[in-house]
C-alpha cells in the first residue's frame, strides 16, 4: 500500500479494480467496469442512515479513499466540498472512504473531529477493518473513483495533481460544458525532495545509521553523530520504538531533520497536554502544543530547498508517528 504517495494514476482496467495492483506511475488501460459495492464500514459522518452505491444509482458519484492525517488527502478537501455544493444540486454525490492507516486513525470521536475542522460537507464512511478497501482493490491515500450514473467506474486517479481533470469529468457526466480554471487546487509540488518519513520499525526509519535504530526501548544522544545528513533525522534522549510509532521515555527528549521542501507536517500524539520548542535553521524557536492525534505544521514556509528542524520536548509521553512535507 502506498500512503501519501504523488503517483500518477491512469484510467481504472481490470487489473486496477478487480486484479493486483498497477504500479504506481503507469496508466491503467482505459475500460469501464462496475463499482464494488461499500462493505463492512464502522458507521458514517455526515449522512442520516448507510449509504450505498445501489441507493445512489442515478447520481455520478465521486468516492475518495483518505485518512485524516493524510496531508496530501487535507489538501484535497477544499475542492471536493467545492465540488459537493457547485454540483450537489445537478446530479454529484462525494463520498469519502476514510480507511485508517495509524491506529489512532481508527477512533470515531477523532475521525469525526477532524471531519469537523476540514468542514467536509460530505458524507465519510469510516472503513476501519478494510473491507471497503480490499473490496475495490484500493492501495492509496488519497485515491479517487469517478462513477458514472450507472455505476460504472469511468476514471480513477491517485495522489493529489488531477483536480482540474477530475472536474472536467464530473462536469462531462452531468452534460455540463467546460469550467473555470482554480490553480490552487493542482498546486506544484515538484520542488518537494523529501520522501515520507516513518518513525515505527513497521516501515524503514531514516534514522541516522550512527545511533544504531533499533526497536524496543533504546538511549539515543545528538552527540554520536553530526549534523544529520538530508533526508535523515536524529534522537536524543531515551525512546521506544513500537509498530507504528516512537515515544519519549526520558524526562526530556529531541529530534532534528534534514528535509527538502518548504513545508514539514509531522503526525504525533500525547497522553498529556504537552509543548514542543522547534527552531527552523537556527532561527528564533517557537512553540508548539501537541495533545490529540493528529498532523502537526512543524515548518510552514514557502522557501523550498534544504532545511533543519530542531526539536525539544520537556516532558515523557510524546509519540512520532510519521512526516510529510509541503
């Protein structure tokens, strides 16, 4: 499964929807097949009762799989509630899939309060077993399914970059013609040189190879190695390294990375209200509270090139999921 991942995606064939996965960057041959059916989801947000795909016959129907601490699923949002409400009323139902990949992700309150605060304006399912998921052979988050009035996929993409492709299609199902352009919804995002970092042992870790990474509980110290090198990060002080996650055993703890972007978004938790001290190359530091689930702006800037973010934490506790960048 590939999370967060800007691939191209292609046409949906038989081998996209109903066989193994296509890799990722490869168009899939262009063949319409029926929409499988939603299966197994944990209750819904945003709708009265279950929705599904038989009571939607009739409408063209966008289904996008996201899960919330997803950013490239955050940044799809305000032009899928734009689309809700421009063309709600002229035959399009958005339906989001929200599969978990953390399991914090799975908790209802949390879903739905993060539903709440992007202000999604459209249904989500919540697909905590995967059986949505491995029912439409679905590997990504974000990933987009256009149904047409008769419940056939007619066009699947992957990643964020076809918002404008997207609604030139959903206008064409509903016998519209040609739209206005909103550049803001297919933004550039060729200049981010950094890759998804993950701190749990479930996925290799970019830790500097110095400190020795380990799972379990491990002491970990700035001064075993320099400066980290780009695309890698270092610890300090004593942490545990589970599936998914690190989390601070020491009183105190740090972490600094090396990225290439402009933007640094990491998914963190703690028990306890906590503030994290971050300074961005060597400049003033700022705080930063950290408590519920969730993505976290640790950089947000809009220089993109090489960058070193620098944090302290002052209590036990915290927990490193993952980072993305902007």
């Amino acid at each position: 499964m590939h999370r967060r991942t800007l691939v191209m995606g292609g046409l949906l064939g038989a081998a996209g929807l109903f066989g193994s996965p296509v890799a990722p960057g490869f168009a899939q041959p262009a063949a319409e097949r029926p929409a499988p059916e939603f299966v197994g989801l944990d209750g819904w947000i945003n709708a009265r009762g279950p929705l599904t795909l038989a009571g939607l016959r009739g409408k063209v129907v966008l289904v996008d799989f996201w899960t919330y601490s997803c950013i490239n699923c955050r940044r799809t949002v305000p032009y899928l509630n734009r689309w809700q409400s421009e063309y709600g009323p002229l035959g399009l139902q958005v339906v989001g899939i929200h599969t978990p990949e953390f399991g914090f992700e799975r908790a209802h309150r949390n879903v739905e309060t993060s539903a709440r605060e992007f202000g999604i304006q459209y249904p989500v399912g919540q697909d905590n077993g995967f059986q949505t998921w491995r029912a439409w052979s679905n590997w990504s988050w974000p990933a987009f399914y256009l149904l047409d009035r008769d419940g056939q996929v007619v066009l699947f993409r992957e990643g964020e970059g076809y918002a404008r492709e997207m609604e030139g299609a959903i206008r064409g199902l509903l016998g519209l013609g040609g739209g206005a352009a909103h550049p803001g919804d297919d933004p550039d995002l060729s200049r981010i040189a950094t890759p998804e970092m993950y701190f749990g042992f479930k996925h290799p870790t970019p830790q500097d190879p110095a400190q020795l990474p380990r799972p379990g509980e491990a002491a970990y110290a700035f001064a075993e190695a320099p400066s980290p090198r780009l695309n890698t990060y270092q610890l300090d002080g004593t942490w545990f390294r589970g599936n998914e996650a690190l989390a601070l055993h020491s009183a105190k703890g740090g972490l600094r990375m090396r990225f290439s972007a402009a933007k640094l978004h990491v998914a963190a938790a703690s028990p306890a209200p906590a503030t994290l001290r971050i300074r961005a190359d060597e400049g003033e530091a700022r705080r930063l509270p950290i408590e519920r689930p969730t993505l976290y702006t640790l950089l947000d800037g809009d220089r993109y090139g090489e960058h070193l973010v620098e944090v302290e934490a002052d209590q036990p506790g915290l927990s490193l999921f993952s980072a993305t960048f902007g």
